[in-house]
C-alpha cells in the first residue's frame, strides 16, 4: 500500500512539471489564422481609369557646332580684314613708250693687255650725236612688279689731226694725219622691277623696287683718212680704212624709287651697275617725271650711261655720256 502511493505521489509530480511544456507545445503549433484573428483592412476600392498624359512634344536633334559646350571642334578665329590694293596707273596691264636722248660725251678707244703692238692707239671720237632714238615696253608682272625691254641707238661722225702715231685696229696713222672716226652704239637693257617696300602697299604712294636686270652695249666703229694719199710712189692705190666693234652683255643690279603726287603725276628714278675689276664695267642713272592724261604719259628728266669692255682684249672702248631726254607712253589700263 505504501509502494502505491508512493508511485501515484511521483507519477502526479511529474504530470505537474510537464503541464507548463505541452501547453507552450500546443499554442506555437497552432496554425496562424488560428494564433492571430485575422486583422480587418479596409474595403479596396477600384482606382478610376485615367487617361496617360499625351507625350511631349520632342525637339530635333542639335547639332553642335563649332565652340558650343561640349563640342571637341575648335572654332576658328575671324577671317583678316581684307586689304585694300590699290594699284597706280602703270601697274597693271601693258605700256609701250617711244623717247629721244640727247646724250653728251665722247667715247674712247685704246689698246689692252692683249694687243700684240707697242704703238699708241688711245683715241677719242670727236662728234657729238644729235639725238638717240629709242623705244621701250612695259608689262606688270602682278603685285605692284614690272618687266621692262628698253633700247635706243645713236651715232656719231668726227675729224681731228692725231699728235702722234697711232695703231688703231692694226691700221697705221702717222703724226698729224687727218683722221675721221665714226662709231654706232647700240644699247638694250630687260628689267624686272621687284616692289621691296612698302609691303602691302596698300593705299600709299611711294615705291621701293629691287631692280634685276641684264644689259647690253655694241659699239662698232670706223677709221679713215681722207686726206691722206690715194697712192703710194709705184702708183699702187693705198687705202687708211679699217673697222672694229666691242660688245658687252652683263648682269646688273639697282633701286628704283616711285613717288605719286597725285593718281597722274608721278617722280621716278633709278640706277643699276655692275663691275668686274680688271674686265668691264657698266651702269646707269635716270631720273623723270611723268604726268598722265587718259592713256597717255607725257615723260622728261635726264639719263647717264657709262661702260667700258674689257681691257684684257687687244682693243677696248668706255665713255661717260649723259643728257636730257623726252618721251611718251601709252598704257593699255
């Protein structure tokens, strides 16, 4: 009997210290809907139907130009400011001009290093030339340049008894004989005339040129005695005549300077030369002024030349002349 209640004692104490777990088993194994009541939400309403909202209107594409935001094109700077050209009359076109000189001096002759003779032969020609025809033409080689052909042409005829012996050309002439000398030059120059300054020129009035250019000289001479005797003491006839010519073509080198008074009137002038020591020489030297009317140019002022071949032949020539001359152009603009 006492064996039964101890076993109901400690089958109730353990049914006692079990009932706290299979209540917490029962309750975190009821479903959710059970555990929790269901929370009451508000009835859902239908949301009106709304009409969508019409697109924008899109812009066009831009295109990016040069210096906007963004753009990898660099924008390029300003064009200059265009520079007005004005070019004088003469500067364009073509022109052809005729003109006289009057040019003083007497040429000279003599032996050179080459004659074969010990004799005398310095001579001068006596004679002066009335006038030297000459012509010229002119043709603008654009940017304010020109090219210019030139050439004229004189003659002159002289006596004078010779003081002493002379060998002229390999002609004899003894002491005081009557000589008569004669002689033709003839003179062509081309020329480029090169604007130096100023640069652009713009609406000035002045002109520096370079001036390249290549010059030629002929001289063609004549010797005669007409006084002297026909014959000789056999009766055989004797003649005093003998003839030479010396040319010279060289390169030469100058300035040339323009001043414009007005559109019409105008000074100029110009030298050029060149010289080999010992082998030639040559330049010249003109100064003029001009006035326009239409196409015509009205021209005055004076010239010089001078030359001298070369002496390392076995004769040679050189002269100093200079004078006034006149002329006239007519220019094609």
């Amino acid at each position: 009997m006492k064996n039964s209640l101890t076993g109901i004692l400690c089958l109730g104490l353990l049914c006692f210290a079990l009932a706290p777990a299979v209540r917490g088993q029962d309750v975190s194994d009821a479903p959710a809907d059970q555990a929790a009541p269901p929370q009451q939400t508000p009835a859902q309403q239908t949301p009106a139907q709304q009409t969508p909202p019409a697109p924008a209107p899109q812009e066009p594409p831009q295109t990016e130009t040069p210096g906007t935001p963004g753009s990898h094109i660099r924008k390029l700077p300003p064009p200059p400011p265009k520079v007005v050209d004005v070019r004088m009359p003469g500067e364009a076109g073509w022109s052809v001009g005729l003109m006289d000189w009057v040019p003083l001096g007497e040429p000279w002759v003599n032996k050179g290093h080459g004659a074969d003779f010990t004799g005398e032969t310095k001579l001068h020609y006596t004679g002066t030339p009335k006038y030297a025809p000459g012509g010229e033409i002119g043709i603008a080689a654009g940017a304010h340049n020109t090219i210019k052909i030139t050439y004229f042409q004189f003659k002159a005829r002289g006596e004078q008894a010779i003081p002493n012996d002379l060998v002229i050309y390999s002609q004899p002439y003894t002491a005081g004989t009557v000589v008569s000398t004669s002689y033709k030059l003839q003179y062509g120059k081309v020329s480029f005339e090169y604007l130096t300054w100023p640069y652009p020129v713009e609406s000035r009035h002045f002109r520096l040129k370079t001036l390249w250019q290549c010059q030629f000289i002929n001289m063609s001479t004549n010797y005669d005695a007409p006084l002297a005797p026909t014959t000789d003491s056999n009766g055989n006839p004797l003649s005093y005549f003998t003839t030479g010519s010396r040319t010279l073509i060289s390169p030469t080198l100058g300035l040339g300077v323009t001043e414009y008074a007005t559109r019409n009137f105008r000074f100029e002038a110009s030298a050029s030369g060149f010289a080999i020591p010992h082998h030639w020489t040559i330049w010249d030297a003109e100064a003029a002024i001009s006035y326009r009317i239409g196409h015509i140019e009205i021209r005055g002022g004076g010239k010089a030349l001078h030359f001298k071949t070369s002496p390392q032949s076995d004769y040679y020539h050189w002269a100093t002349m200079g004078g006034a001359f006149v002329g006239l152009r007519w220019y094609s603009d």
